[in-house]
C-alpha cells in the first residue's frame, strides 16, 4: 500500500461545501486523496467525529462505503443534507410556495421612503450602533430605488418614518414559535450569564422568522421541507445581530473616502459588534436557497449513489452510507470489532472550539435535543465540569473504541489543528494508549494561510497536523515509560530550531520551526512527555539564543516577525 508522506496541495470549498457554515471544515480534495490512498473501492470509511461530513462525502464519491458518527445533531444534520440528492424541481417548488406565501409580509417590515423621489422601497440592510448606555439604535439604512436607477445602494440616516415602523414592530407580538431558551453561558465565546438565542437578533428579524419558520413547516412533503429547513438554518447567521460592519477607507480622487461594506459570522462566538447590520431577512433567505441549489446540483452530479443505512448489517448488505447521531463512547454498539477498513477523522481539539455551544442557535431553531452532557471538549463555562483531566479521559475511551472497530493492519488518520502541547499530548497519548502505533506526523498548511497567522512569533494559527497511525497485527505490549527528561526535550527544540535557520540560511517564521521540531522530538521518543509550549521555550531562548526579525509591509509598517540566530555563522 502506497503512503502519504508529504503535504498535498489543498483546494478551496466547492458549492456543495459552501451550502452551510460549519467550524473547521477540512480541504474535500485532501480528504478525498487519503481515502483513496489508505482503502478501496467497496472498503468501508468511517469518521467518529463527522463533523460536516467531508469524510463521509468524499467516501461516496469514490464509491466507498461511508460511516458518519457524530454526537452533534447539527453535524449530522448538515451531513445527511449536504450529501443526499434530491429533486431540484420539487426543491425549486417548495421555495415557490414559501415565496407565495410569505416573501410580501416579511417585506413589509423593512420599508422605507427614497430619499431622493420620496417612493417607498424595501430597505436592504440596517446599520445599528451602541450607545454609552448600551442600548442599540439603528443609524443608517440602505435601499435601491428602482425609481430613481436602482443600480447602487442609496446609504442614508434613518429618518423619522423608519423610527415610527420600528416601534410599530417593537409592539407587535412574534405571531409564531420561536426559541428563547438561553444560550450556553460563557464568555469566552461571549455568552454572557442569562444571554438567550432570540437576543441574538432584532425584533422585527424574530417576527419574520417565526413566519418562515412556521410557513416551512407547513410543507406536507417530508424531504422538501427538511431541505428547507437546511435553508432556514444557514440563513440564521446572516439574519442575526452578529454581522460587522467593515468600515475601509481609501482616497478616491485625491479625497479620503470612508466605505462600510458587510461582514458576516466570521467568529468564533456570539460576539455581537458594537456597530452591526441587519440584513434583510427575505433577501438572506433567498440568497442562501440560490446557494444551496447551487450546492445541490454539483453533490447530485458527484454522489451517484446515496442508499442510506439503518444499521451496520444493512451496509455489508447493499447500502453505503450510515449516518449516526451518537456518542463515540458506545462506537461498538452498532458497528462490529474489526470491520472498518479506514478511518479518517478530525477529533474536537480541547478547548479550541466548543462546537456545542457555538452550534445552539441552529439547534435550538431546529429544535434538536443536544447531548452536552457527553460532548468531549475542554470547555470555560461555568456550567459545566468540562476540564482537560476529563476530555483525556473521554478521549482516550473514544480512541478505544475506534481501535476496536478497525480491522488490524489497516490505518487510521487525525488531523490536528492546535499547537498547545498539552492538548497535543492529550490526543497522542489517548491514541498511543489505545494500542495504536504513530507512524508519522504531515504539516498540511490550508488553501489560504494568513500573512498575519504566518508571522506571528510564538503561536501557530495556521495549517493542520496530519497524523498516521497503524492497527498493528499483533497487540502491541505496553512498556513502562522511562522518566521524562526535561532539559532532552528543550535542547532538543533549541537545537533542531537552530538548525533549520541555519540551512535557510535567512530569518523565518515560527510555523516553519514549529514544522521542523514536532517530527524531531516525536523521532527522540519525547514528543507525548512534553507539556511545555515550543514557543515559550523558543521565547525564553530570546537574546541567548535567537533574536526577532521585523517583518514590514511596503509603508514600513511592521506586520510581523521571524526568527534569527543571536550569533549567525
């Protein structure tokens, strides 16, 4: 069997990854090359923590069979949609009737008066600001007039009519169902104590909603309306309070021209800017079902075949994909030991992203029960005991029952994305333990890296590790570990890190260092013993041995820093 021992060349999403908004999506193309890689057609792929489902999708497409597991139902949720085909012209017609039926009354809440002719129009986005006593007030409102052109956006302060329609829908009641239940509280992701799903969006956005919301559940076809439901939730973002206003400034004309244009949902988090729009929301919805069928087409083209599965046994038999909302502690429930061929995974990374809590407001509209409980991540809310001691431990529960259900002799892949060693360690050691051999460590840096994230001097926000591991054929005996040698694990780092500068032979950026000491200490038997972060050694090691190089822009302006030798050749 051929391996993979270098990084691929990563592509950017294709529509049928850009249907909906998902936390660390991985490259399809380099998912897709480590399937075809490590199994064969027919062979069976699994991914115990799906995710969005890139696995699971890609899997399909070169016609292996698929397991999708995961304990969010968002996750699975997104999945299913992204992966199963439909009937375009069905899904066409249950946009038509939603259309018919609501589009004029969630309209009518976003009129306005043209400034210019006086005509009324349907304002296109609000800008709201926060004031010194915390209250938000709506400062500017953007329209096309039809009348007058309607080519450009007419940018203009509120007036008096946009006030009195405002406090008409701050009277009115939210005429459907709607979640306010509260939000998961911490405020590292800026949920504050007592924060609920509706406060994420304006009054008059909860109104129209609840209309669509309820008009889509109307629909009497059962897969057309979970189609749409798929629309409504990644609509949800770009409805809500959380979009930024970009403001630029440039000089047109030899004049400074300041420019606001829209953000999106672009953190990690209900961060809610002190100045946001609100979109409207006909205009989101429309938008997100054009992207979706978009999506559609291109996943009914490349999936030719989607038979989904009740259970293991149905997909021996003549289906190829199963799809699970379950806990990967219990893996061995419904899938035998040592039946799956390859597993392909990207499990959660400590307390990198609490992908519970960031998915609840698609949740609680869609009004799945979310299993807390038992998500395995480090989490900073004060309501729940989610500590590093217990993500090991829970990790290293799921790693024994993935071990389990892989047949001996065939592979496994993580990829891995924070750089904290302690977490690092967590899911080594966890993997390791269950019995699993590491056979090598890839940096895959991503289709986009950040000139920011790439200079930055001590931390790595960029790229993923990808990691191979092997099912040995006979059980591995477990040896006592010698005692970790502390000062070994430091020379070591200062020394590789030396060394690559010196072949460069030219300053550089702390990832490519990062890069050269992971394979170098894992190569030394120490990588699973440290905890002590790379960039606080290499940081410590300042003026003795290294020094900081500033990187500057063409104005001068430094942008960031590499790393040097204090005393070069």
């Amino acid at each position: 069997m051929d391996r993979i021992n270098s990084a691929l060349v990563p592509k950017t999403h294709t529509s049928m990854y850009l249907m909906h908004k998902y936390w660390a999506r991985k490259p399809h193309n380099i998912v897709n090359e480590y399937i075809k890689t490590y199994s064969k057609e027919g062979e069976i792929v699994l991914d115990p923590f799906c995710g969005s489902g890139v696995t699971a999708i890609e899997s399909l497409k070169l016609g292996r069979k698929a397991i999708a597991v995961d304990l969010d139902p968002m996750a699975t949720f997104i999945t299913r949609m992204t992966a199963m085909p439909i009937d375009i012209k069905k899904f066409k017609r249950a946009y038509d009737t939603i259309r018919k039926n609501v589009k004029d009354e969630i309209l009518s809440f976003y009129k306005t008066t043209c400034r210019c002719c006086k005509y009324e129009v349907t304002a296109s986005h609000l800008i709201w600001e926060t004031d010194k006593n915390d209250s938000e007030l709506p400062t500017k409102v953007w329209y096309k007039c039809p009348h007058c052109g309607g080519k450009t956006f007419e940018r203009e302060p509120i007036n008096k009519n946009d006030l009195q329609l405002l406090d008409k829908i701050d009277d009115m009641k939210i005429p459907y169902w709607f979640p306010d239940n509260e939000l998961i509280w911490n405020t590292r992701i800026n949920v504050h104590k007592g924060m609920k799903v509706s406060d994420l969006f304006t009054k008059r956005a909860l109104i129209g909603l609840s209309v669509l919301h309820d008009a889509i559940e109307k629909i009497e076809d059962e897969l057309s309306k979970e189609m749409m439901r798929f629309v409504f939730s990644s609509t949800l973002p770009q409805a809500s309070k959380l979009v930024f206003v970009i403001e630029r400034r440039g000089r047109q004309t030899g004049e400074i021209k300041r420019t606001q244009e829209v953000g999106s949902w672009a953190t990690r988090g209900y961060w809610i800017p002190p100045k946001h729009f609100e979109v409207n929301l006909w205009n989101c919805f429309r938008n997100r079902f054009k992207k979706i069928l978009r999506g559609k087409k291109e996943s009914n083209s490349l999936i030719r075949r989607f038979d989904e599965a009740d259970e293991f046994s149905d997909l021996v038999a003549n289906k190829n994909i199963l799809i699970k909302t379950a806990n990967v502690l219990e893996l061995t429930d419904f899938i035998p030991h040592n039946s799956v061929d390859y597993v392909f995974t990207d499990p959660p990374y400590g307390d990198s992203i609490p992908y519970f809590e960031l998915d609840y407001m698609w949740s609680s509209w869609l009004r799945f029960d979310v299993d807390f409980e038992n998500e395995i991540v480090i989490s900073d809310s004060p309501e729940r005991n989610k500590n590093c001691e217990l993500y090991e431990k829970m990790l290293h529960a799921a790693f024994a029952q993935i071990y389990r259900v892989l047949k001996p002799g065939r592979y496994m892949t993580v990829t891995f994305h924070n750089t904290d060693m302690r977490i690092w360690n967590c899911i080594i050691r966890a993997v390791v333990s269950s019995g699993f051999s590491l056979e090598k460590i890839i940096y895959q840096p991503p289709a986009r890296a950040s000139a920011k994230g790439l200079l930055h001097p001590y931390e790595s926000a960029i790229g993923d590790y990808y990691i191979r591991f092997l099912k040995p054929k006979k059980l591995k005996k477990l040896v006592a570990e010698p005692e970790f040698d502390r000062k070994k694990y430091e020379r070591i780092v200062i020394e590789t890190a030396k060394k690559l500068i010196a072949e460069r032979g030219e300053p550089i950026p702390y990832q490519y260092i990062l890069n050269g000491v992971i394979p170098e200490l894992n190569k030394h038997g120490v990588l699973l013993r440290g905890e002590k972060n790379i960039g606080k050694i290499m940081k410590e090691h300042l003026d003795d041995d290294f020094v900081l190089i500033d990187v500057r822009n063409g104005k001068g302006k430094v942008t960031g820093h590499k790393w040097w030798l204090r005393n070069p050749f």
